[in-house]
C-alpha cells in the first residue's frame, strides 16, 4: 500500500466526556467492531489487571479513575482506527486538553438523562476553539431522560454548537422501541439483548411506510413521522466541509451499554471523519502527506514497572513515516536520537513496529530526554504549537521532608514536571518551589510517586493563589512594568520556561492589577502571540 493510501486510511480521534456518561463503555464496544476484542468488558478489566501489577497504579484502581491516556487501535471496513483514551476525571483535564492537541476529530459523550455536565463543557470548548470536527453521542436511551429536541438545544445553548441530527430516538426508557437513521434511511430495533454485537437493521426508505406502524406500533410511528418533519424544518442539513471545518455536528441517539446505535456511530463516522490533518508549526504548515517525518509528544507516561525508571513518550506523527532504528533530529536539544524498539499500540497490547505513518502514535522509551511538546523531525527544525498550560485551580508550595535526599526530589519533581503532571513556579524572591494542579488529587500522585519512584519525601503548606497569569509586556524597561514587578514583587515567580508568572491571590487583585497597570498584558494560557 502506498504511502498516500496509508494516510487516508486512518482515523485518530479522541472521546470526550463527563465522567459516566460511558466513555469507556463506548470504546469498549467501539473495539469489539474491530474485532480487536473477543468480550465486553475487556477494557476496564485490561485496566484493572495492569494495577495489579503495580503500586501507583493501585491507587488509581482504588479511586476508580484511570490517570493513563491510552491508545487503542484497531481496524473496521479497511480503516486504521486510533482511539487516543482521555481521562475523565476533572483532576486530570490537562491531560486531556494536551491529548486533544494530537486528536484529528472527537467524539462527544452525553448522557441522555445528565444531559451537558460541567466536564463537557470545558471539553467542548477547547475542541471548538482548535475547530476540531466533533460527533455527538447521546447515551443511556434505554433510561428514563430529557426529551430529545430538549436536548438538542441543550447541546446547541451550553456547548455553542450547530447539531445535525444523523438519527432520531424511537421512545425512550421503557419504551424506547429503537432508532431512525436519518444517514442511512433505516430503522433500528432495540431489544435490549447486550450480548448482539451487530444489531439488524430494517431499511426503510420513507417514514411513511406502512411497515413502520408494524415494527413500532402506530401511535409511536406516527410521533416519529411528527419529530422527522420538526428535525427537517428546524436542523440543516448535513455538510461534510462544515463538520470538518468544525462549524456543525452530527449527533447520534443510542445505548453504549446495549451496544445499540454504535454501529451506525462507527459506520458515519469511517466516512465522514477526517484523515490526519495538516499541522501548524511556528515556522510554517506542515502537511501530512509530506514525505518527511515530523511529529510531537503529547503525553509522557511513567514506566508502570517500579524497577524501570525509564518513561514511554508518546508522539503523534503528523508528516512522513517514522521508522525503526533512523535518526531524528529532537529539535529542543538540537539531538539526533535513534529509536529501536518504538511501540506501535493495537486493540490493548503494544508492540515494536518498524513503520508508523501520519495519524499513528509512537510510544518512545525516554530515560529523560523528552517533554511534553518536543518535537522531532529529519532535520528541519519545526515547532508545533498549541500545547499551551493553563492556570492551575490549586497552588501549595512543595517542602523538602527529608534533607538527606533533596538530590532525589530536585530530580523527582523535575521530571514529574516534564510529564505534565502538575506545574512548577519558582517564586522570584525567595527561590522558594510552589507546585500548581489542576485537581487536588495531584499533591496526592506527586507524593506519592516521588516517594516511591524516587526516593524522596515531601511535604506540602497552603499558598494561597487564585489564578496563575503569564505577564507580557512590549517594553520590558517601561516605568509602568518595572513599577509592577517591584510593588508585585512577592506574587511573581518563574514558570519552567522561565516565563514570567503573576500569582493573583484574589479575583480582586487581578482586576486592581489590570487597571493599574494596563501596559502589563496578563494571559491565563502560557501560549500568546
Ligand atoms: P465513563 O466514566 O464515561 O467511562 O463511563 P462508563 O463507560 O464507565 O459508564 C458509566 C456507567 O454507565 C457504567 O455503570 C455503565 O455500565 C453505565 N452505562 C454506560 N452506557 C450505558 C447505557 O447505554 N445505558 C445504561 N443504562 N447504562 C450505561
């Protein structure tokens, strides 16, 4: 297969939701149409196993949540599938925002009963900004929920998109009788039996055929002729370029749980989804069917095996093929490094490939060498934007609690930082290491991890921040600017790129701050131009 036919087969995207409003009940059914699973259940029970094996891990078993982003792979109707897995879990949204940055499309989770929760929301915005094609998923129709128009405007109002309905709920809950395909023009009987993997589906041409009233009953057949006429009036209809350009999204009625409305999910997104995108580099666009390779790391994931120290980065290729063993330029440390033995991910096993082509991530073994957002090339220095940090919600500075091993922690905490897992700012006046999360549970992993990875004991003290702001100015030596850097002094600190920080400690300082000295530009994302 040529190189072109290998990109335009693959798929990478990324699912998005609150917590429980099936995500992982998705994928799962997701893989058993790849036939890359043989049982449902596999994936939270893959999950599970894994912690065993470990002992961070077990704290995460405990909690419930997965803290891994993962790659699942696998191939339905002649595509190459990559799932990038994101957590859930709102103490883990960074996570989630940067494997959004490697995504070519997502899938949006929502629960029919829940409707748009809070994690959504925040999701959603990220991916709109990045105009990333979205397809939404309304889940649990076998329950009791909201009505669908109801909904639908829900989805339009709280997530500030444009839905096109691709299928339409036959009744709900107990008397949900199944579902109308508006892409393929075929009704889908629900039955309730889990264990189907593929459900039949009845072809039906026009709702206005008799046999609709046999399948469903008239009276429900008869409110569906009613709903198709209103989603005709009121929906556009749908328009490939404006999917992919981000502007409209399809939405999808169904039952991960039944496995039910999955397969006419799968089936239109093989077709409409888009292959690997061309990718934005500071220095210039960067198009995928390029021959050379490029590509950046999204994510660094600790050896799960206390004994390994080393790190598996994972690199989202965007140009050319990454091969085995063949020098690539990484570009921050100006460094050719060799690769032998990069993992290729399929179904939930990983193993050694040769050569990976646009769309596909590589898992990098790294004893230290990589953080988020490095890029690699053949030799042309690119770097690719938009992995910026946001504001942490939580701030504490970080103590050493056992002084025999300061080396340990120094190390520790650098290299936790290079993972993402939390943000380092050093105070500028007194030298002093505050450590900024996105949830609570962070302090928790980082003590963790630090004590059993490395050796090192922390202790943590309150440091009362509201928001962390990247400051900018045009004239560093403008008698405003140096006017706030002495008044502001003890709320500055460095970030690890030695960016500076102003760490507000009340919504009411930041605003003082903003009109008080106007010429001081204050960015609550690290990137800005
Ligand atoms: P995640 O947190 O988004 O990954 O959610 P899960 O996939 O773990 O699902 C959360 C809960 O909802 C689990 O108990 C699932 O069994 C349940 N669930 C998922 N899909 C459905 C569905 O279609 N119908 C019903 N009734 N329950 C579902």
């Amino acid at each position: 297969m040529g190189f072109q036919e290998e990109i335009a087969k693959r798929r990478t995207f990324g699912i998005i939701s609150h917590p429980d409003a099936g995500k992982t009940t998705l994928t799962e059914k997701l893989l058993l149409f790849g036939g890359a699973i043989q049982e449902a259940g596999a994936v939270k029970n893959n999950k599970i196993k894994k912690s065993a094996t470990s002992d961070f891990m077990e704290i995460e078993r405990q909690r419930g949540i997965s803290v891994a982003t993962s790659v699942l792979a696998f191939i339905y109707r002649d595509k190459k599938i990559n799932i990038l897995d994101t957590p859930g879990h709102k103490d883990f949204a960074e996570d989630t925002f940067r494997t959004l940055t490697a995504v070519d499309s997502v899938i949006v989770v929502i629960d029919v009963a829940k409707g748009v929760e809070e994690q959504t929301e925040k999701l959603v915005e990220v991916c709109r900004m990045r105009n990333i094609p979205m397809i939404v998923f309304i889940n649990k129709l076998d329950r009791e929920g909201k009505d669908a128009f109801d909904l639908l405007d829900e989805v339009e109002q709280k997530l500030g998109l444009s839905v096109v309905p691709m299928s339409f709920p036959i009744g709900m809950g107990y008397d949900f009788k199944g579902i109308y395909n508006l892409y393929e023009k075929n009704v889908n009987l629900f039955s309730g039996d889990s264990k189907k993997n593929i459900e039949e589906t009845i072809a039906i041409d026009d709702v206005n055929d008799p046999q609709l009233d046999e399948l469903v009953g008239s009276e429900a057949a008869d409110t569906l002729r009613e709903n198709l006429e209103l989603v005709d009036g009121v929906y556009p209809a749908f328009d490939l370029e404006a999917y992919r350009a981000g502007t409209q999204q399809p939405v999808f009625f169904g039952s991960a749980l039944n496995n039910f409305g999955v397969r006419e999910l799968l089936d239109c997104f093989i077709d409409i989804a888009p292959a690997p995108r061309d990718k934005m580099a500071e220095e210039r666009l960067v198009k995928s069917d390029e021959t050379k390779f490029s590509g950046f790391v999204f994510k660094i994931h600790a050896n799960m095996d206390p004994k390994h120290r080393d790190r598996l980065a994972f690199v989202k290729i965007v140009s050319g093929t990454f091969e085995r063993n063949k020098p690539y330029l990484h570009v921050r440390n100006n460094k050719k490094l060799k690769f032998s033995s990069p993992n290729a991910f399929f179904a939930e096993k990983k193993e050694i490939v040769d050569v990976s082509y646009p769309g596909d991530i590589v898992g990098l073994h790294d004893t230290g060498n990589f953080k988020i957002g490095d890029t690699l090339t053949e030799g042309e220095v690119l770097h690719y934007k938009g992995i910026p940090s946001f504001s942490p919600e939580h701030f504490r500075y970080i103590n050493n609690a056992d002084p025999m091993k300061s080396k340990q922690l120094g190390k520790g905490i650098d290299q936790l930082m290079d993972e993402g897992v939390a943000q380092l700012f050093t105070l500028e006046m007194n030298g002093r290491k505050v450590i900024g999360t996105v949830g609570a549970l962070q302090y928790e992993v980082i003590q963790y991890r630090l004590e059993h990875e490395y050796g090192a004991k922390c202790s943590y003290e309150n440091f009362p921040v509201h928001k962390a702001c990247w400051v900018s100015v045009e004239d560093e030596k403008n008698p405003e600017f140096l006017e706030f850097k002495r008044v502001k002094q003890k709320f500055l600190a460095k970030d690890k790129q030695n960016q500076l920080v102003f760490l507000a400690d009340s919504m009411f300082s930041l605003q003082m701050t903003q009109q008080k000295y106007p010429s001081v530009q204050l960015h609550f994302t690290s990137e800005f131009d």
